[in-house]
C-alpha cells in the first residue's frame, strides 16, 4: 500500500483478517499515528487517518505486532517509522522470526 491513508488502511486490514492477507508492504506509511495530530491534518483531507478512538487503543506498532507473525515491510521507511519501530525486529525474533520490518 502506498501512502499513509492506504498504508492505515492495509495495516488495520490486515490485524482484523490474518486469513485472507498473508503479508503486507507499506511505502510512505506513518510511524505513528500522533502524527495525524502534529501535522494539523484535516478529516476533509485525509478522513482515512480519522478512525475516532483508534489513537486512544493502538499506534501503529501496535497494529504491526497484531498482524505479527505475518511480516509487514516498511519501504523508505521515514525518519519517524525508523525511530517509533526500530525494535519491531526484536519482536519478531521473539515469535521466532528474523525479520526486520524496516530492511
């Protein structure tokens, strides 16, 4: 998925149905979801990014460890990914797994 409305919208897809999607690929993806917030973005703009209450449950290292063990890659991760989910390869070498999402 590309994008950060697309990239939410695959990432939470893919916590809810570990059946139909097996993996899933995120480029330009949010680090996290406070920066939603930070860049003042409007619902009329980007209404995928406002789930009302999902902030208040899950950020999206949270979303990626549902979706665990089935890999999510994070391509040209952002300097904000990079630092909000740079020990999610050692959550997956915690299930037995050494992948690195942001490689």
């Amino acid at each position: 998925a590309c994008g950060d409305q697309l990239g939410l919208s695959a990432l939470v897809a893919a916590a809810l149905e570990e059946e139909a999607i097996k993996r899933v690929e995120l480029m330009g993806a949010l680090g996290s979801l406070k920066e939603v917030i930070e860049r003042n973005d409007s619902v009329d703009k980007k209404p995928v990014l406002f789930c009302f209450g999902l902030l208040e449950h899950f950020d999206i290292r949270q979303l990626v460890a549902m979706v665990a063990p089935r890999q999510v890659r994070f391509v040209d991760a952002g300097e904000r990914a990079k630092e909000e989910l740079k020990d999610l390869k050692d959550f997956y070498a915690i299930l037995g797994s050494k992948f690195d999402p942001l490689r």
